[in-house]
C-alpha cells in the first residue's frame, strides 16, 4: 500500500510539469500565428493603400504603386495629344494612333504572324473565376483559343463565326453567328450578350477579324452601358476612308480605352494593322 501511495505521487510530480509545458508551447504557438496573422494584415492594408489609385482607375485590374500609375497616365497624356494629331500619311496606321499605355506582362496568344492577338496582363485574369472570353471571326483557326485555354483553364470561351465550325473539346464553345449591326442576317452586340444570357458577367477579352464588318459592329458597343463593354479589345483593323478610321479610334478613345499595342499585319497588306485596347474607368482620363 505505502509503495503504491509513492508511485502515485510520482506520477503526478512528473504529470505536472509536463502539462504546464504543454500548455505554454500551445500559448506561444497562438501568440505567434495571432502576430502572424496581424502582420498579414497590416502588409494586405499597406499594398492596398499604395496602390489604391491603380485598383480604382482600372476598375480593380491592376493593382501597381500610385508613383508608377500615376507615371503611365504621365505617359497616357503624351502620347494621346499626339495621337490626336492625326496625321496625313500615305499608309495610315504607320503615321497614326499608337499605344498610348503599356501592360507590365503583355502576352501573345495564337500562333506567329495573322491570327494571334496580344492580351494585358493574362495572369490577372485568374483572380476572375467567372473569366469570359468572346473569339470572332475564327475561320475554323483555334490557336488563340488553345493558347489561353492553356493558361487559365478555368476561363469560359465562345467562338464566334458566321461559317460553321466545331471547337475542339473543352477548349471553347462554337455559335454560328454574324456580328453586326443587324442588317443582312447579322447580330447586334445586345442581341448576341441576351442571346447567350450574358447581360449580367463581364466579357474579360474580344477577339476579333470579321473583315472589314468592325466599323459596322463597334457602334453596337459604343452604345450600350459601361458594364456590358468588353475589358479587352483585341482587333484587326482593315482598310477604310481616314475619316471612318479617325472616327473609329475617336469613338473608342471617348469610350474609356486605351491602346496598349498595335502591330503592323503585312500578310494582310500595308493598310491593315493589329490593335489592342484596355478599358479603364473614366477617373483615369481625368485631369
């Protein structure tokens, strides 16, 4: 009985120590993960402060220093008076409107030379998880499409032709559909959004080559509210009279985009020319 009784107090001599142990290992793992935690969110508060003006003027797309943004629109306001300009030139695109803003990691989707469009910034859209994306004017080619169902496979991309086509698996959604202003069988930018049920979601990137029909289709976006405005425009531009063109490039200035790239497409002629645009929110134009 006596040696039980020692064995007893043994054991909660030595339980003791260790349950206090215990208990301040347990402390401290909270005390820090609490200061970890509250570092977190000091530096979340801070980058969000920094960059406050970038996330407001491009409607929360970018997200960069307000010394750098406030930079590009330095940059923006340059190049936008020379661009009004518009000067007289034999070959219009090499004389007239060129990019304006620059993305930080622009990237080329689709294969070399005609067909490829470059994209702002592709990396943001996975902060998108209802990431939509319209391509049209496919002519049966998919490498655009391949490409950035490559990067952000979670995006949903519809493909645009008023051939028939088939996509290939779960790469995009095919829509035997001519884009216009409504005449000759052709559909207008609210009747194509309310067809698809997409009148309420975003449309993150255009992509479009509908040969020569954009100066007929673009007044269809210019005309509708400012949330059903595509982010991106990605364009082949072709040949027309210089005061359609100005009016074009006017329209989309007055319309809150900016150009980030232009490429020359000599495949297609002389006259011809790549562009793409970015909409911003209009605080960015102001002065």
């Amino acid at each position: 009985m006596k040696n039980s009784t020692i064995t007893s107090n043994t054991t909660t001599t030595v339980t003791k120590p260790l349950f206090f142990i215990s208990i301040l290992i347990i402390s401290c793992i909270t005390v820090l993960y609490f200061w970890s935690f509250l570092a977190r969110s000091q530096t979340t508060i801070a980058v969000a402060s920094e960059c406050s003006l970038s996330l407001k003027e491009s409607d929360h797309l970018i997200c960069e220093s307000n010394t750098v943004w406030n930079h590009r629109k330095h940059v923006y306001k340059i190049q936008d008076e020379r661009n009004m300009l518009k000067t007289q030139h034999r070959i219009y695109f090499s004389a007239n409107w060129e990019p304006n803003f620059h993305c930080s990691y622009a990237h080329r989707l689709g294969k070399m030379g005609d067909g490829g469009k470059w994209v702002c910034d592709v990396f943001r859209l996975n902060d998108r998880p209802d990431c939509l994306v319209y391509s049209v004017g496919s002519y049966g080619e998919f490498s655009f499409e391949i490409d950035l169902k490559k990067l952000l496979p979670h995006c949903e991309i519809h493909t645009f032709d008023y051939n028939l086509y088939k996509c290939l698996p779960g790469v995009c959604i095919f829509h035997q559909i001519k884009f216009g202003d409504g005449s000759a069988g052709s559909k207008t930018w609210p009747m194509i959004l309310k067809e698809l049920n997409h009148t309420n979601r975003l449309i993150d990137i255009l992509k479009m080559d509908i040969e020569n029909a954009e100066y007929r289709f673009f007044p269809q976006i210019f005309n509708v509210s400012q949330s059903l405005k595509p982010r991106q425009i990605l364009v082949e531009l072709h040949p027309n009279e210089v005061h359609i063109k100005n009016w074009l490039f006017e329209q989309i200035r007055d319309n809150a985009y900016v150009i980030f790239n232009k490429e020359p497409n000599l495949e297609a002629g002389v006259d011809v020319a790549e562009y793409a645009f970015l909409r911003l929110n209009p605080k960015f134009f102001s002065k």
